[in-house]
C-alpha cells in the first residue's frame, strides 16, 4: 500500500465487477461505496484475485484464496457519515478541492451507496468459507 500519485479518493465512488465475479446486486456489474483515502494498493500481491476495480483503483476489492476478502472503499460509511467527515477533513488532511468534489457527489438527490449489498456479499463470503478461518 502506497500513496497513490492520483491523490486522494474521497466521496462517492463507483466500481465494476470483473467479468466471473457474482453480481452484488441484482441485474448489475457494478456498486458504489464512500471512499476516504489517499493510500491504495498499487501492485497486485500475487496471491490476490480482483474482483472489482475503477479507473482510480484498480484494486478496489480483493480475495485472497477463500480466507480474506478486501474492499479499498468504506462498506461501513453511509452518505451521512461520509457528508460530515468530508467536511471535518477539508482543508486539514483533505484538499479542499477534493472535498468540494466530493461534497457536490455526496449532496446529489440520488447519492446512495451500496453499502447493504455489500455487507450481504460479505456475509456470503463468510458464511461460504468459515471452514477456512
């Protein structure tokens, strides 16, 4: 995990499931998490499988064999949660202008995540392999 030369990825992101990997939510390849980071893995460990990616993060959710999933966003940060640290953080640790960005996302009308679906998928995933843990 390094700093990632794009900069800070904060607000609401979306992300796409690899082609193979079950959809999280029905009839779609893709779901939307808050992301609050600047940190991101930018080398594929070896023994890692992606399982979704965006153009900022390649590497937006990751499992290794059938013991660890990963997820570079924030399954446990809703809209609300993310509207008030976006605006704790701008101008201190986050660039003000990728506060105001993420900001206008995060104040859209339909500004949702898909925190639900991927706490389901989560459980799955747990459910699926406790033998290995």
């Amino acid at each position: 995990m390094d700093k990632y030369s794009e900069g800070w990825g904060a607000g609401l992101h979306h992300y796409e499931l690899l082609p193979g990997v079950s959809a999280v939510k029905p009839n779609s390849n893709e779901f939307t998490l808050s992301a609050m980071h600047q940190d991101q893995v930018v080398v594929k460990p070896d023994q890692a499988n992606v399982l979704a990616f965006s153009a900022f993060c390649p590497f937006a959710a990751l499992q290794y064999d059938n013991r660890i999933l990963t997820f570079q966003a924030h399954p446990e940060f809703d809209v609300t949660f993310e509207t008030r640290l976006v605006r704790h953080l701008r101008g201190q640790s986050l660039p003000e202008s990728n506060a105001d960005q993420a900001l206008d996302e995060l104040g859209a009308p339909a500004a949702t995540t898909d925190s639900r679906a991927i706490a389901g998928w989560m459980a799955r995933f747990v459910l699926r392999n406790q033998e290995n843990f």
